[in-house]
C-alpha cells in the first residue's frame, strides 16, 4: 500500500523567507539579510510589531510567494511513490485560502483538489508522513516527521532535519 | 484523553436538502417534494443537468444555508466532552471556501478557526470519530463512522444512522 505524506506551504514549498524580506524591504524600507532572521519567528523579525500580520491580511501576500528552489520537481517526483498530501494552517489567515489555493493551481497544478487540505491545528492529520517546518505541527503528528529547514526551527534538534528539497528525496527514498 | 469527532458541513450542520428545494424553485421553478429526493444523489435530483454545479459555483449559495435544526445546541453540547472539527470536503467548489468560513463564523461561532478543516478527500482525517452523511467519506475512515440520514443515503445501511441531532447525542453520550 502508497504510504502519505502531508506536505506544508509556507516554508517548505513556498519560500515564505524571500517573500517576507522583500515585503520588508519594500514596505518599511530595511534590508534584513537572511542571517539575521536565524533563531525568530515570522513574528519578531522587524520591530514594527504586528508586521507578520499586517502582510497576511494584505490581499496578494500569500499569492505572490516564490516557489522553494526544486520543490515542483521534488514533489512530482514525491507523488510516484506516495500519495502527497499539501496541509497548510491557512485557517488563521481567511483572506489566505483563495489566495493559496490559486498559487498552487499555478505552481502545482499535477496536485487534484482532493489532496489540498486547509486546516487549523494539524494535530489531526493522519498521513503517515509529515514535511513541515513548524515544531507545533510535527510535535502533535503521530506518523513520522521530516522538519524542513527554516529561521525559527535552527534551535529545535528532536526531529529529522533536511536542508532542501534534494535531501527530502534522498531520505524517502529510502522509506518507499 | 477526550476523544476527537470529525463533523461534516453539508448535510450535517447545514440543512443542504431545504437549500437544494429552495433554489430548485427559485432558479427553475420546481417544487420538488422531499420525497422526491430519496435515493438520488445531489447531481441528480432535477432533469437540469449540472444544476448543483450551478448552484456551488453561485456566490452566496453556501453562505446562505439553513442551519440543521437542533446542530447548533447539539454541537456545542459534544464540545462539552469531545474535541470538535468541522471538517468539510470543500476544495472541489472553491468559490465555497470563503463562504463557509464566513457561515461558520456566524452560525458557529464558538468553534476556533483551529478546529476547521476543509479537505477534497477525508481519508488521511485522524479524528476518532466522523459524522458526515456520505457513504464515500465514512467508508474511508479509519475511526467510528456515523452516519447523519440524507436522502442520498437511505439505501446504505453498513454505517450506524442517526436521523436527527437528538439521535446524535443519544449515541455519543455512550463514547465519553
């Protein structure tokens, strides 16, 4: 039987790092380096507080994110051997669902509606997989857990970690 | 530990059957009795080909849903002794993403944004327990499955039916 793996957006196939320093950038004027973000959260990165949420709320925020470099190529390669499940917590940001849903109708449109998932709390996803980049959602999943590298996780050392998306596939490689 | 029940939108909470009459005679000018509807499906209540995918695809159509008598005291009363996720199988109708976030909020209000979930298929839903009223999401659930009676689904009798909310708090007051 296809093992599943539940696939996160936000820092794992989009590039939530590019896309937040250039609304940085282009709405308060700082040029962050990437280095500088390393050990916060989307939410103390800058001092303008509420900055994170002022971009979810604005319209096009999470639909102009870029792709993660090889995630396209990863995830069909993914989808040959698994059934591939994209979860995202889209629920804290409503202006996010439609906004989500045609970025991956863009980006990922080999991936049916019948796999998109858009939750709160992940703790009820019940693939046998995980690839995520947040400790709160792999902490509560019961199947295995693949932490995708970002920021705010380089401190976080209990689950296993991948730097990009060649190392996903060298890793479920072994796993199929 | 509480146990976690999966409840469905359409069919459960939402009184899809009188929305489904109101807008046949609205939009076509037929007055169909509930009768009328017993074992057919959603596609195929009418002579009009593709009418229900007219109607999803019509801005307002979910949002303007009858509640189910007697889900929105029976939900808050499980909510008691279960932990509760609406789980709706909303990514075929994208347009209905918005619309039943905003639904919810309304008639709902007391469940977080935590605990919503809006899917394609609800086989990777880990909950131990799902209420929904169609046969091809519970027969794919690993947990306990309850069936809420709907005139699509009076022929199948492989899942424990309830016909009302009072029928569902009956039974699940036996599962705390």
């Amino acid at each position: 039987m296809r093992k599943s793996i539940a696939i996160d957006m936000d820092g794992v196939i989009a590039d939530e790092e590019t896309q937040l320093l250039t609304w940085y950038e282009r709405h308060y004027g700082l040029k962050i380096h990437p280095h500088e973000l390393i050990g916060r959260t989307e939410y103390d990165v800058v001092p303008e507080l509420g900055a994170y949420d002022k971009f979810s709320a604005t319209p096009g925020y999470f639909r102009t994110t870029p792709v993660m470099p090889g995630a396209v190529e990863a995830v069909k390669k993914l989808s040959e051997d698994f059934d591939i499940y994209i979860v995202s917590a889209a629920m804290q940001y409503p202006l996010s669902l439609s906004q989500k849903l045609e970025w991956l109708g863009e980006h990922f449109p080999f991936i049916s509606w019948r796999n998109i998932i858009f939750c709160g709390d992940k703790s009820i996803i019940g693939t046998d997989y995980m690839i995520d980049d947040h400790i709160k959602n792999l902490d509560n999943f019961k199947g295995k857990t693949v932490m995708f590298n970002a920021f705010h996780n380089v401190n976080h050392h209990h689950h296993q970690r991948v730097n990009n998306w060649d190392e996903v596939l060298e890793l479920m490689k072994k796993e199929i």
